[in-house]
C-alpha cells in the first residue's frame, strides 16, 4: 500500500544529505511525494517516503527514496494522514520543498502524536538542477501534530506549516534557529491549523482550516524579507474558513494567464469537503476583483 501527493515542476538541520544515484529532475516533469513501499501496509508508525519522477505520460524517470535507517537525520511519514506530504517548489523551478519525521520505522508508537523532542519534525529540500536533498529538524515546533509542508525561496531559507506552531522559519545552514510566527486563529494573525504554504510572484501565501481565516490568503509582513509573516490578508472573494459553502482547501497554485491583468490572475485550489470538493478556479479581472 501506498499514498502519493503530486507536485508539477514548473520548470523543473544542518545535515546535507546528497543522493548520489539520483539525477536533475527534467524541465516539465511531475514530482511525488509517495508514502510507502507498496509492501509493507501504512501505519502511523511511518512509512519510507520517495520522490518519484515521472513524465507528463506516465513514465517512471527515477524514485528518490529518504533516509529512514542510520545515526544522520531521517524523513519518513505517517502512512495514514490525508493532509501530509505537501509540495511546494520556488519561484524559479530550483527547489522543492516537504516535511516529514526524524524516525526510524517501525517506531513504537504513532509518530504524529509524539512530541517533537521523541519526533522531531523535518523539512526536507531538494535541488531540482542536481537531485540533491537536505534534511533540517525544525526544534520543538509541530509537536503532536502533523508537519503538513515546507517551501524554499532560495535552497536555505525555510518556512513550514503544520497542524499547529503556525508559520515556522529558519534556515539549513542553522544561522536563524527556527522561531513561530503568531497562531492566534483570527482574521489579522496567522491561526493555527496550517495546510499548505507556497511562493507565488514573490509573495507567501497559505491556505487553512483555521477560526476565520481565508482559505487561500497572502501571508504579509514581507515575509521572504523579515523571516516570520505578520497576519493572514483575504483575497477578492476568497470564502473564510467555516464560511458559507463550507470548504476544506489544501494544495493550491497562482498563475499569470491574463496579459491584460498585472502580476497573477488565476487561482487553482483544491477542496476535500462533501458539499463542495473538487478544484476551484478563481480569476482577477482589470479592476483587481
């Protein structure tokens, strides 16, 4: 058994990990988070997690297994969650970036309900230009709790959520130890319950099942600049959270599509809830509606 979330490449701790069997990964192919073997069955006592490359046809190009054995620091998942594995990858193709947990698998218990000293939850990177990879242990942060995704603007800086902590940053090369950014779940800080985050024209963006929040909102504060975001801001009619339709939103994508509208103007997401799961389509028109 195993579970995958996908990931496009655009154009595609202190430990630097290289996978000397692995390649650059192609211009235009497509990433996987894959959690398990396919022979042992997914437990939340953890699985091998493997970035698998394949063509936009369906050819397997190369499977990048994490380290799940040995004394270096370590990425496996919980086999059983529906909200961990995301991917997100930097504005211009060179990084990919996921989270996982420091253990060896089996462990003895459920590693998403151990603290963060026992499990210590890691971001991982990797370098689509080489197909090398680096795994950080992100302190204390998402202890109990899943870490869900991470995302790199340049291969060192690191900001990651959870399912709780908020926004965490720091860095690979230990110069800022990671800190927090504010979780009080309101409509002018970051919340809580963080899904996915991603860098989009050079901005930082969430999307959440937090209080009030936005379900896909721009992270302010000028965070690629200052380390920790300051609030959550909504977007022209984006739903809140606990809005009407009821929506449950995880992975999501801006694009440039209008020549005629500045900067971004499509909005992809996808939504898991009941009454109104699927993907969704936001557009910006002139007047920035």
């Amino acid at each position: 058994m195993y579970k995958i979330n996908l990931g496009i490449v655009a154009t595609l701790s202190l430990f630097w990990l290289p996978f000397s069997e692995a390649a650059p990964i192609t211009s235009g192919n497509l990433v996987i988070y894959r959690v398990g073997s396919g022979a042992n069955t997914l437990a939340n006592t953890g699985n091998n997690v493997f970035l698998d490359e394949y063509t936009t046809a369906g050819v397997l190009v190369q499977s990048i297994e994490m380290p799940s054995t040995g004394a270096g620091t370590k990425l496996v998942s919980a086999g059983n969650s529906t909200n961990e594995g995301a991917m997100s990858i930097s504005p211009d193709g060179t990084w990919i970036g996921f989270t996982g947990y420091n253990s060896t698998i089996p462990a003895a218990s459920s590693i998403t309900s151990a603290t963060s000293a026992a499990v210590p939850r890691v971001a991982g990177i990797l370098n689509t230009e080489t197909g090398t990879y680096s795994l950080t242990a992100m302190g204390t942060f998402f202890s109990a709790a899943s870490p869900r995704g991470a995302v790199t603007n340049d291969g060192n800086k690191i900001w990651a959520v959870g399912g709780n902590s908020g926004v965490v940053y720091g860095t690979v090369d230990g110069s800022t130890p990671f800190v927090a950014s504010s979780t009080t779940a309101n409509t002018t800080s970051i919340g809580t319950n963080i899904r996915v985050i991603g860098i989009f024209g050079n901005e930082l963006y969430q999307s959440t099942g937090s209080g009030t929040l936005p379900t896909v909102g721009l992270l302010a504060g000028d965070p690629l600049v200052n380390g920790l975001p300051t609030s959550s801001t909504f977007l022209p009619n984006i739903p809140r959270q606990g809005g009407t339709p009821i929506t449950s939103r995880y992975g999501f994508v801006f694009l440039d599509l209008d020549p005629t509208v500045s900067g971004d103007d499509t909005l992809y997401v996808v939504d898991d809830s009941a009454t109104s799961g699927g993907i969704w389509k936001y557009a910006k028109d002139s007047t920035g509606t």
